[in-house]
C-alpha cells in the first residue's frame, strides 16, 4: 500500500509499504483513511526530529521508525474485531489517535491522554493517516453522522485541543475573550469560543494574512497587530470599566504572548495556556499575584469530547473546515504540504492530504 513515511529530520518518503495483514485482533479496527490534517506536531517532527517519533521502541506501542504519519483524520471501517460493536464495515468515523493503557493510574480514572506511557497514531504506532490502510483499537474509532462530511471529521482532532482549552478558560455566554495566535489551533480557539457564546472577542496576531482570516472567521473580532497597537488601552477601551477580559487564550507557544495574555485579563481572569512552549519562559509572577489570576495549561484533550464536537459541527455552530486552505495528494505532501506550511510568505492554514485522491 501506498503511504506517507518519516524517517528523519528533513527526510518524509511517499513509499509502497506492506499493507495490515492476518487476523484482526478483537478489539482491533481494520481502517481505511480518506483525509489526514498536516498537524503542528508533523512540522516540528520535519524540521526538527525525531522528537516524539520513537528512535528506539515504544514503551507501550513498541513502534519505531521509519512512522506512517497522520494522527488527525477521517476513515472508513473496513473490518472490525469480534469485540467491536459500535461501528461496522462502512461506517464512517473519525479517529481519536491517542492510545494508552486502560489499566494504570490514569487510565482507571479516565484521563487517557494523561497517561505516561501514551502512544498516538501517526506518531508512535505501527499505522497513521497517511496510509491507505490502517489497525487501530477500537476505542480509537468514532462513528460520524451525515450530518459531518470526512474534511469535517478529519478536524475533530485539532477542534479537540481548541474547545478543550475553550472549556478550561471557563468560556460561556456573554464572556469577553483575547485569542493570542491564529495558527489552526488559535483559529479553531476562535471558533470555539464563538460558540461558547463570547460575546467580546479579542484577537492578537502578527501575520497581516491570519489577521485576515480571523475577521472573515469572526467579523465582529476585534483584531490587531501586538507591534503596532497599544493592547492594554484597546483592552480599557473595549471591555466593561476598562478591566480586561475574563479569559485569554495563549495559541502561539511564546513568552511575549503569554505575558500579553497575562496583562489582558481582568483580576480573577483566567489565562489558558493552550500553545506549546518550546523554551522556558519568563513571566511576571507579582502581576499574576496582584491580580489574583487562575493559570490552566492543557495538554491535548479528555478523549470523551469526540461526540460533543461531531454534533456542534453537524449544528453549524463549531465550522472548523474554514479553516482549511488546501486538499493535496499524498505525493505532493513534501512540496505542497510541509514546505508550503513553512513558507513564511504563503498563507496556508491547513493543508489536508486526500488519501483517496
């Protein structure tokens, strides 16, 4: 079968590799994919890795590379173990990628994605998106209704980590809000929180082509330039008494965002740390003090939302495909879709590879 291998840094292969082949197990899921995200993780993996690619075998999975990439997207059911009742050949799903024992501390008390000894698919399984076939447990496979087309369902994972973060801020209606970052997860953050009822929407970004995105996302969103305006006056001008917002979600990974988040919300504001660091940063404790904030950090997201999201998406009220700037080929993935994401004059927000195509 034809698939989508990394092997190192710099070096993605578009091979033909074994399909799946023997029995399948009974808790197992024999699956076809149809469109895989290129996700954040999949460009720090290219351009810096291996980072959580296994050089050495998994401790719980037991992959190793060379990895089939692709841990958001969508699938057909081609077979299912005996075990497997809750879709069927034919059915339509979405993948949940992350896999972890069900048995250990976390596991016994639901917060899978907690999990120390976690695996995910596309990342650190023998099988990914990026394959024209693929083995997956069970609990990794949601079925989709109608209502959600495959681009849609192939989104669920990354709209996971925005309304997770959305949902840790405490967002509800009738909250003023400050999004820091319009890469595809501030942009699904945006999304989420317009959901969520934000009636105040503040969003922060230094590419003039994602400043653009987010008003066509949300035209009432109240967009700037950090360099080029005064955000704690914007902030005084626009929310109730000058206090700041009551959330502010860091999208970006980076001090200067963090610290903006931090000026940004009113006293007993909640900052969410959504983006991931890749340096330690410095930070003004006193101020966090002094205005007696509430600081979360999230790490991917509680496995149980997947059905939660699929219906806001078939609602209307969650369009995470907007976000999405191209469909390419599995062929084109190098060109067209890691080196175009890298392209600091391009305007890509999401690239999808059509695995049918």
């Amino acid at each position: 079968m034809k698939a989508v291998r990394y092997y190192t840094k710099k070096d993605i292969r578009v091979e033909d590799v074994p399909a799946p082949s023997g029995p399948l197990g009974d808790d197992m899921v024999l699956i076809e994919p149809l469109v895989c995200g290129i996700c954040g993780t999949d460009l720090h993996e290219y351009i810096a890795g291996p980072i959580v690619t296994p050089a050495t075998p998994h401790v719980y999975s037991g992959a190793i590379l060379p990895q089939i990439l692709g841990h958001e997207f969508s699938a057909r059911v081609l077979e299912v173990g005996r075990n497997v009742t809750h879709v069927k050949p034919g059915s339509r799903v979405s993948i949940q990628p992350l896999i972890s024992p069900r048995d250990d501390y976390y596991g016994r008390r639901g917060l899978f994605h907690l999990s120390e000894k976690m695996a995910c698919v596309g990342l650190s399984w023998d099988w990914g998106g990026m394959g024209e076939r693929a083995v997956v447990n069970g609990y990794n496979v949601f079925p989709v209704p109608d209502s959600v087309s495959d681009v849609q369902a192939a989104m669920i994972e990354p709209a996971a980590v925005a309304l997770y973060g959305v949902d840790r801020g405490g967002v509800t209606s009738g909250s003023s809000v400050l999004v820091s970052g319009m890469g595809p997860i501030g942009a699904l953050v945006l999304l989420a929180t317009k959901a969520a009822g934000a009636t105040t929407i503040f969003v922060s970004e230094l590419n003039p082509n994602r400043r653009a995105l987010a008003q066509r996302l949300v035209p009432e969103a109240i967009v700037f330039d950090p360099r080029e305006t005064d955000a704690e006056k914007l902030f005084r001008d626009k929310t109730e008494e000058g206090v700041g917002v009551d959330v502010a979600l860091e999208c970006v990974g980076a001090e200067a965002s963090l610290n903006l988040c931090a000026r940004a919300v009113r006293r007993q504001g909640t900052v969410v740390q959504v983006g991931l660091h890749v340096k330690p940063a410095a930070i003004d404790a006193m101020l966090w003090a002094l205005k007696d904030i509430t600081v979360e950090a999230t790490w991917c997201y509680p496995v149980q939302i997947w059905p939660r999201i699929a219906e806001m998406i078939g609602a209307g009220i969650f369009p995470v495909e907007k976000i999405v700037t191209a469909e390419i080929a599995p062929e084109d993935v190098v060109e067209k879709g890691f080196e175009a994401l890298l392209d600091p004059a391009a305007s890509h927000m999401k690239i999808l590879v059509n695995m049918k195509s």
